[in-house]
C-alpha cells in the first residue's frame, strides 16, 4: 500500500500510526510537511520518505482580517498539491492519504488524487457559544472573531467534505462539527503507551539540591505553553491558598512562555511574567519550579513524583498530557470544563473545580495533597480507565490501522 501523510508539523499526531505502517511490509510511506519541521524531527521511521516544503515568501496579502486565515491555507494547500502533482508525474499515486486539515494542506489533494481514500484529523470545529471563544470574561471576544472563524471553518468543512473518513479524538470534538458531518467521523484518540507511562514509586525529580519522590507533597502542571487557555492565570492566582496550606508543598510547572492558543498579552509580557509580579509576596517562589519546556523522560518523572497534577483547559482541544498524567497513576485536579467531562468523573477518577474559582482550586487541591501516602482509588480507577479505553498498543493502533486499511475498528 502507497501511504502519504500530510502535516505540516509531521509526524504531530501521526507518530505511532506512521511508525507501525512504515515497518508494515509492502508499504510505501511518504510524509509532506514544513522542512523546517522536518528538519527538527527524530526519526519515526527510517523508511519514511520525508518531503520539506518551504513557504518561500509566500505569506498573506490581504488586507481584510476575515480572509487572513484563509488565505495562509491556500497557500499551504497550493503549495502540497504541486508536490502532489511532481510525486503523481514520478509515478507515486497513494492508495491512503492521512492528513490534518488544520493549516490547510490537504484542500487539494481529492483534485490530484481522485481515487486515494483521504483519512482527515477532525480536530477542532470553531464555535461562536460552547467553546473557547467568550469564555473567559478576562480576554472577552472581538467584534470580528466570529466572522473570522466562521471564514477559518471553510477549510474544515472543505476537508471533511473531500474526506473518506474523518478522525476526531474526543466525542466532544467530533460534536462541534455540524452534525450532517458527524456520521462521517470516527472516534478515536491517538493513544497512550501506558506501559511507558505507568506509576513508578522509585521515579526522582532533581531540582538544585531538591529531590522530588512520590509521596511528597508536590504539585505538578503541564502545558505546551504558560497561558490562559490551559488555566494558567487560574492556577497562579490559587498558589497562594495552596502553599499556605503546608511549608513542605512543592510546585513543579512544565511549560513554555510562548502563546500557543489564543491572543498574547497587548503589553508584550508572557503571561508568566505577568502573573508572577500580579501574585507578588503572596506567594513563597522559592517552593515553585518552573522548569520550561523539558525531555519526555523529565516530563514523565514529573508526574510519577506528583501527589496532585492540576489540569485546567477553555473548552477546547483535549490535552494528551491529561490522559498521560491518569496513565501516570495522578490524583487529578481538573477544570469542569466539556472536553476533561469526558475524562473525569468527580469523586470516581479525579476531582473536578471551577475554572474561574481560584479559592475553590487551592482547596481542591489541599484536600487531595492530603490523600497521599495511602493507596487512591481515584489514582487506580484513573489509570484503569486509560488502559481500558486508550491505551496505545490494545487498542488506539490496531482500530487507527484498521482504519487505513478500510476495515471497521472493533
């Protein structure tokens, strides 16, 4: 079978899907992203031809903000389908084509292959209620954010129209698609190796001349950047409450100081920055680590050492990071928020807090820090309901390679 993967950021979402079908005998794989993503990337697998393609100045010409979006996609999508059209002048036509629509590579792939079954990653539809947009009072919607993003969805709509089969890895995901769509959209995460990811009750985090074990009481937080979108300025304004409840508590935060999702500060502070001198003397800093953006292996340790991970998140894109802290064997503080719903149950799996309630986070997690030391039943249930609905090798793969090859996931 002749495989082409599309992703600007390959192999994001695809790295055990694309690493199984490359080692897969008879199978021809080729990956098309940004080269200098690509440049970046580790490996996957050494039989995957990798194709970089450069934006090479073509960036957005229009003036009108509702189109700028729109514009950046076709031009991305302009681009790979004239890598498509040499690669079909050489002689490769794929069978598959796996692809995330998002930055609008794909949109023209079903043009150049009219044949390929096209598998699109359904990962976010944009709402105007019931998502990310206006819901924080504290970065309230623009005049033209919904005009935009309802512009911006025109290359969603567009992929899943041309698409075979789309993939979304939450039923909340996959609900924000107009629900003419929906049946055309299978459920199904990318996967947890939860035999990587397990509890380790030898794990040992190091920071200067500190040394973090499980049963200490430290509380961690992870997200790919320190912002608002993943409750970042909720979780600084509860440490206070939180290490006032107890002098030997810890603070262990992964995370950059870029903004991934949503609008940088106006002031051009990171929001770090901003919300530490915002917390000020109420806060002992030398019991809170920020240790940027750090190696799996650390981030793993991390949460093996923790007696409370906090996970907060707008409604908006799920985090793998959640499902690796429940892998992990974490007591989770999370957001009652629509995507952690469907993760965590109060008082079964995890605990669930108001977003916005500060003083309800840090007594959330003062009473869970209290639990440690004894087995948890939230921990087990947590990590069992990992195993049971995505671990990676039982069954995210074998149901994400069944798809591939047409079948139906069991």
């Amino acid at each position: 079978m002749r495989i082409l993967f599309i992703h600007q950021n390959f192999p994001g979402q695809y790295r055990h899907l694309a690493r199984v079908l490359a080692a897969t005998s008879g199978n021809q794989v080729l990956a098309v992203g940004e080269a200098a993503n690509l440049q970046r990337l580790d490996g996957v697998h050494p039989a995957i031809q990798r194709i970089g393609y450069h934006l090479k100045g073509r960036r957005v010409t229009t003036g009108n903000p509702w189109l700028k979006d729109l514009e950046a996609a076709v031009v991305r999508g302009q681009i790979v389908s004239q890598i498509a059209l040499e690669l079909r002048a050489r002689g490769f036509v794929p069978d598959r084509i796996i692809g995330h629509p998002g930055w609008g590579e794909t949109l023209f792939l079903r043009d150049v292959y009219p044949r390929a079954r096209i598998l699109s990653y359904c990962e976010f539809y944009y709402q105007g209620e019931g998502a990310d947009v206006g819901f924080d009072p504290e970065f309230p919607a623009r005049l033209d954010d919904l005009p935009r993003l309802r512009t911006r969805n025109m290359t969603h709509l567009s992929a899943i129209e041309s698409a075979d089969q789309g993939i979304s890895p939450t039923h909340w995901q996959r609900s924000l698609y107009p629900l003419e769509m929906q049946p055309k959209i299978q459920v199904l995460h990318e996967g947890i190796d939860t035999t990587t990811v397990q509890p380790d009750p030898t794990a040992v985090v190091t920071i200067g001349t500190l040394h973090l074990r499980p049963g200490d009481p430290v509380v961690t937080y992870v997200a790919r950047n320190l912002e608002p979108y993943r409750g970042f300025h909720s979780l600084m304004r509860a440490l206070p409450g939180i290490l006032a409840a107890d002098p030997r508590t810890q603070v262990v935060i992964i995370g950059g100081d870029d903004v991934s999702y949503g609008r940088k500060r106006s002031d051009g502070q990171t929001f770090r920055a901003a919300l530490t001198a915002e917390v000020g003397a109420r806060a002992d800093w030398s019991r809170v680590h920020f240790l940027g953006r750090v190696p799996y292996p650390i981030f793993l340790r991390v949460l093996q050492v923790s007696a409370v991970h906090v996970y907060l998140t707008y409604p908006f894109v799920l985090s793998w990071s959640l499902l690796e802290a429940m892998s992990a064997g974490c007591l989770v503080v999370a957001s009652n928020t629509a995507p952690v719903r469907e993760l965590i149950r109060n008082e079964e799996n995890g605990l669930l807090t108001d977003f916005f309630d500060t003083d309800g986070l840090a007594q959330r997690v003062i009473q869970a820090l209290a639990r440690r030391g004894a087995p948890d039943p939230l921990r087990a249930t947590a990590r069992q309901d990992v195993i049971d609905g995505f671990d990676l090798n039982t069954r995210c793969l074998p149901a994400a390679v069944a798809l591939v090859n047409g079948e139906q996931p069991t």
